[in-house]
C-alpha cells in the first residue's frame, strides 16, 4: 500500500519535539516552584475514612467535621455515598480521633465505623523513595530487554520516549495540582509497560522492514520510518483505545479514590500512543540517519585506500 500521501510524522518531528519540550519545561518549572501535590502517602499525616451506613453529602460532612474543631475537604465515596474520606497533613492523637467519632455517631449512632491510617515522616519519606527506584529499576529493565531484542538505538529511543510519558504524567500532576499518592505510582509503572508496547509494535514492523529494503540516503529511512508507522497505525489504536475506554469509564463512574487513578492512567495511555508514533520513531530516524552518514563518509575513504 502506499502511504506517500499519510500525514508525514517523522517529516514534521521537529514540532512534536518542540511541543513536549513545552510540556516538560513548564512540569520541570512548576516541580522546581510549588513541587508535587503530595498525598498522605508521601508526607506525614493522617487519613480517616467515616463509614455512616447511609448516604450523605458533602456539605453535611463538613459540617459535623467543623463541629468537631476541624475545617477538613472532605470526599464523599463508597457503593451508595456513605464513606466520608478526610486526609490531614500533621499527624492525629487517639483524643483528636475519638472525638471526630464521636461528631460522626452523634447523628448516625451505632452506624458508624471508622479507618483511621497514620504515615510518620520516615515511612513518607521511605514511601517515596522506594516509589523513586520502582520506576527507575522498571525503565533500566525495560531498556535491558529492548536492547537485547533489538538494538541499542531501538533501546535508547524506547528509554527516553517512556521517561517522556512518565514526566508527562508527573508534569500534568504538578501542573493542575493534582494529589499524588501510591496509585498514582501504580498508575505511572502501569504506564511505562503500556507505553513500551507500543513502540515494540513499531520497532519490531521497522526492523522487518529494515531488513528487505535499501536504505542508502536519509530519505529513503524517512519513508521506510514513515511507513512502518502507517502499518501498525490502526492496531496500536485500538490497542490503546480499548484501555483508555476503560480507563475513562473508571474516572466516570468509579469511586472518589480511584479518580485520579484512572486520570493518571488516561493522561499516562494518551502521552504513550503520542509517543510512539510522534517522538520514539523519529528519535530512531535520527540516530539510524547519523549512522547512514557515517557509512557514507567510510565508502570513499575505504575507495582511496584502494
């Protein structure tokens, strides 16, 4: 089939490289600024969740907050609105706990049950650390594989594109102010392996490629680039579709705990089909393309030898 009149992304590579080097200098900006959202999970703190055995709204959960002495953001979750979940960022003593109890039963009686999860500053600080290295030893592993089944401009290409969706997710996070705790982790790793499919899907289709066709100048490994990527387009949208319609019917439909779950996940599945199509093939292209110079360059001098 010919794909000379397709929409040409290696052609146009330079502005997608400009667009996420916007993207992440302005996450890179806002980290260095306001830092990330932390979650109780990564700062010392105290999270409550309130079960009433009914359903019950906001404002009304608030109220019985303030009648405690506390004025907390509350979110309302559970299968029929009845969990009330509060996160405090110092850390709450069984007097301070006891009486929010006893704000909650004072209107519901013997309905209420209560989960209360206490974070010191070092188990916050191990938390994030050890999150800090999941990601590394997942990306180091990835990398390991992609240069063994390939070759290490596939690998270099693959490693950097899905540190790239990885930051996007982080970038977007800081940037909106969104709060980061141990799913949005989960969400981010979970990124990383859908992201790195993609671009084998690709890598794999320009390799056999690569293997029948005579790429002597730069233009002839654009096209080849260009149409290895036509040739797995509808299947790495579907793909991709298929978990972003779940993704998306999570963060419709699912509880107040796993919103930003499922947006992480939507952020992190979008930023991974864009990058395997937009960033990690022309990043190949150009370091395929320095070596094609090079071979060039060693044909004429290997003829004046002779």
């Amino acid at each position: 089939m010919n794909y000379s009149n397709k929409f040409n992304f290696v052609k146009h590579r330079n502005v997608f490289f400009a667009i996420s080097g916007i993207l992440i200098l302005a996450g890179i900006v806002t980290l260095l600024l306001f830092q990330m959202n932390y979650g109780v999970d990564f700062k010392a703190g105290t999270s409550i969740d309130v079960s009433v055995g009914q359903a019950i709204t906001k404002e009304k959960a608030q109220e019985i907050y303030k009648g405690a002495g506390f004025d907390q953001t509350v979110t309302i979750g559970g299968a029929n609105g009845d969990r009330v979940s509060t996160r405090f960022d110092e850390i709450l003593g069984k007097e301070q706990v006891d009486k929010i109890k006893a704000a909650f039963e004072a209107p519901y009686k013997d309905k209420v049950s209560m989960e209360v999860n206490t974070v010191s500053p070092d188990i916050a600080k191990e938390l994030a650390i050890k999150a800090i290295i999941g990601i590394l030893i997942a990306s180091v592993a990835i990398s390991i594989y992609v240069s063994i089944r390939f070759e290490w401009r596939f690998a270099l290409a693959a490693i950097i594109s899905i540190l790239h969706d990885a930051f996007i997710v982080v970038a977007m996070f800081a940037i909106f102010r969104f709060e980061v705790d141990l799913p949005f982790v989960a969400a981010v790793l979970t990124t990383v392996g859908y992201s790195i499919n993609d671009k084998i899907v690709i890598f794999d289709r320009i390799r056999e490629n690569l293997r029948f066709a005579k790429t002597k100048t730069p233009e002839d490994l654009e096209k080849l680039v260009h149409d290895s990527t036509w040739q797995t387009m509808a299947r790495n949208i579907n793909t991709v579709l298929t978990v972003l319609i779940a993704a998306v019917c999570l963060f419709i439909f699912g509880s107040e705990s796993i919103k930003l779950f499922a947006l992480a996940k939507i952020i992190g599945l979008t930023s991974g089909a864009y990058s395997s199509i937009c960033i990690a093939s022309p990043l190949w292209y150009l370091l395929k393309r320095n070596s094609l110079g090079n071979k060039r360059k060693a044909a004429p001098a290997a003829a004046a030898k002779e």
